[in-house]
C-alpha cells in the first residue's frame, strides 16, 4: 500500500516535471514571433539567439506552425489530465504547478499580439511626452523608436481612466527603457491572473457550491488564459482581477470597497458594467437576511460575461469594425469556474478556448491575416460551440439510458 501512494505521488510529480517542460516550450517558442524591428538585447550572444529564434517564425513558417500546433495540443492534453486528477481530488498542489507555470511565462515575449507595446506607449505619451493620450497618439510622435516595431499607432487612448493608473507609475519606474518597463507591464498582468485565481478560490470556498480544485484548474490552466494573460499580456485579466476581488468582497459583506473595486474594474474596459445589477441585487439580499442561490448568481454572471464578449466584438474592432478576438473571453473564463459543476459550461470552455486559440494558425502559416479572418473566427467559434453541445449530448447519462432503454425494448 505505501509503495503504491509513493509511487502515486511520484508519477504526479513527473506530470509536472512533464507540464513544465512544455511550459518552458512555450516560453523559448514565444520568441520566434519577436518583431524584426525589434531587437531585445544588444548583447551578442543573445542577438544571435534571437535572429536564431525569428529565423523560425519569420522564414520557416510551416516549422514554425506545427510547433505551435504541438506546443498548443499538449497543453490541452496536460490540461485534461490535470482536470481529471483535481475532479477525483489527487491534486492538491495545484498552486505550485500554477505559480510555477506564471513566472515562467512571464518573461515570454508578448508572440501573439502588440498590444502591450500600445499599453507602453500611451502612458509614455504621459511620462516622457507629457501629453493626453486621449487627444495625441503613437503616430503624433513619428520620431519614437518603438513606432518601427508597433501596430495601430492611428488610434487614440480606448481604455478607461484606472488602466492609465495603474500603468503610469510603471513607466516612471521603467524609466521609459523599453525592457525593463517591458516585464514591468508583464509582471502587473501576470500578478493580476494568479490574484484571480486566487480570489476564485475563495469564492468557491466561501459559496461551498464545487470542488475548488477542480473550478480553479479549469480556470487557471487552460492554455488560452495562459497565452492571452501571461503571455500576450492583455488588460482583460486585469479588469478581471478587480470584477472577482469586487465580489469576493460583496460575498463576504464588505460593500465600500466591493463597489469601489468593482468601478475600478469599469475603468479599464469599460464591460464589467453589466454586472452592476447583480453586484446591488446580491447586496440587497444580504442586507434583507435572504438566502442567495450562488449556483443562479454565478451563472447569470457567466451569461452577463457572454454578452460583453458578443459587444465588444461589435465594437471594440479597428475602426469598430465587428471583430472577435481570442482575449475577450477572458471576460468569461473566470466565471466558468464558479459554474465547473456544470458539464456543458466544462465541454464549452475546452471547446470554444481551443477553437480560439487555432484561430492564429492562419497568421503563423502566411504571415499575414486572411482577409475574411473575422468570419474564420466566428466560423471557429460556431464549430467550437457546436462541438461542445455534441458532446454533451454524448456524455449525458439521460442520452446513455434512453438509448439502453430503447434498445433493451
């Protein structure tokens, strides 16, 4: 028996020694997307390494892409094994593997977007151009080096008032030397997804609904929040961050600074206003001594979250033009984890989280966009969602015993 449980423990810890390993993959991977324009290091040797690693993703392309491909399909793999094992409650470390995988890839290159060079530079146009990135923007100041290396430098300031808070300090403290005040955006980002999953964790553990384990896992291990948050590098997770700090806070009856977070929260972009109503109606009840069903509330949160992925891609596109991104459900994802009880919620987040992230197969494979890239997306998604809902359909133990039924008559 005991030769058993270590020998248990000892393939879980290869697991993670494997996952890691994969980790790693894809950290040394997110540099082969590196800008040609942009040179991280004039260090020698690591010059070289780069041009090593762009010469991947620049001129060998088909290479390139089936790394991806592998890279992205071992993920999954991993994620199912981990899913599984924190379901029948064989993984109670998860947090190590968590952290771990956090620090890691938070000094990855930003591969897939360039968007954290926009959040650079718009609280640069404040700390080194003194000006109001709501009136100037990137291509006001066509001498700045990074504008060789940037994308959509037409368009002005987007984000609300608190993502200029919390980014201007850091380009103080960066001193506007681009790698330093690089990791230091990546850094605030990275914090922001392990303090969502935390404060997810202690939800579940305050609501009492799931297994925590498993809610968090399929939050915090999913490969797309992985990519889109610690990778990428979007402020999505940050306004994430305070929407689940704000209600963790509501649950636990601290309304001022629960409605305070909360607003912090619509101050970067603006979506998490939809949850408003919830976030009163939750208070109301509390104050009135009534007995809330979480299981309702979490789901009608997770529904709320949908609709603000289904706006922003209405609106938040170039020239707000519709345009669906991977990084908006990271609006959805978190909440996905207070509903994990749910077996369709599960199939659908794998599914649609995959679907998204194979959306930029096409840009590794050409280097350029397709020019029906936003019907690719909406055509990955509906297949994505579809697939989720065969599935189910598939696993339901009604289905199973209809079909025994009707057979054994």
């Amino acid at each position: 028996m005991i030769s058993n449980i270590k020998y248990k423990i000892l393939n879980i810890k290869l697991l993670g020694i494997g996952y890691l390993t994969l980790v790693i993959g894809l950290f040394l991977y997110s540099f082969t997307q590196v800008d040609l324009n942009l040179t991280l290091s004039q260090w020698p040797p690591l010059v070289v390494l780069q041009n090593y690693f762009q010469n991947i993703g620049y001129y060998q392309r088909p290479l390139s892409t089936y790394l991806y491909f592998i890279i992205i399909l071992f993920l999954y793999l991993f994620y199912f094994i981990f899913l599984y094992l924190a379901r029948i409650g064989k993984i109670r470390r998860i947090w190590i593997l968590i952290i771990a995988t956090t620090i890691i890839l938070t000094f990855s290159y930003n591969a897939f977007s360039y968007d954290l060079f926009n959040y650079i530079f718009d609280a640069k146009i404040v700390t080194f151009y003194q000006q109001n990135p709501y009136l100037q923007k990137a291509l006001d100041y066509a001498g700045d080096p990074m504008l060789s290396f940037m994308r959509w430098t037409h368009r002005a300031y987007p984000y609300g008032p608190t993502w200029l808070g919390l980014t201007i300090p850091l380009s103080f403290v960066g001193f506007n030397v681009f790698l330093p005040t690089l990791y230091l955006f990546k850094a605030l980002i990275a914090a922001s997804f392990l303090g969502t999953a935390y404060f997810l964790k202690k939800i579940i553990d305050y609501s009492k609904i799931q297994n925590a384990w498993y809610g968090i896992s399929l939050f915090a291990l999913n490969p797309l929040v992985l990519i889109e948050s610690v990778v990428s590098a979007h402020n999505d997770i940050v306004m994430m961050f305070f929407t689940v700090l704000a209600l963790y806070l509501l649950l636990t009856k601290r309304y001022i600074f629960s409605f305070t977070f909360l607003a912090v929260s619509i101050g970067i972009k603006f979506a998490t206003i939809l949850l408003l109503p919830v976030f009163i109606y939750i208070a109301i009840m509390q104050l009135k001594n009534k007995t809330i069903d979480f299981k309702r509330i979490f789901m009608i949160i997770f529904i709320l979250m949908c609709l603000g992925v289904a706006i922003a891609s209405l609106v938040s596109g170039a020239n707000k033009n519709p345009e669906l991104q991977p990084w908006y459900f990271l609006m959805v994802l978190p909440f996905a984890a207070l509903i994990a009880q749910k077996r369709i919620v599960v199939l659908l987040t794998i599914c649609v989280s995959f679907g998204m992230l194979f959306s930029y197969i096409p840009f590794l494979l050409t280097g350029e966009w397709p020019k029906d890239i936003v019907e690719l997306k909406v055509k990955l998604l509906t297949l994505s969602i579809a697939l989720g809902v065969i599935l189910y359909i598939l696993s339901s133990k009604r289905l199973l015993s209809f079909i025994k039924h009707l057979f054994s008559t």
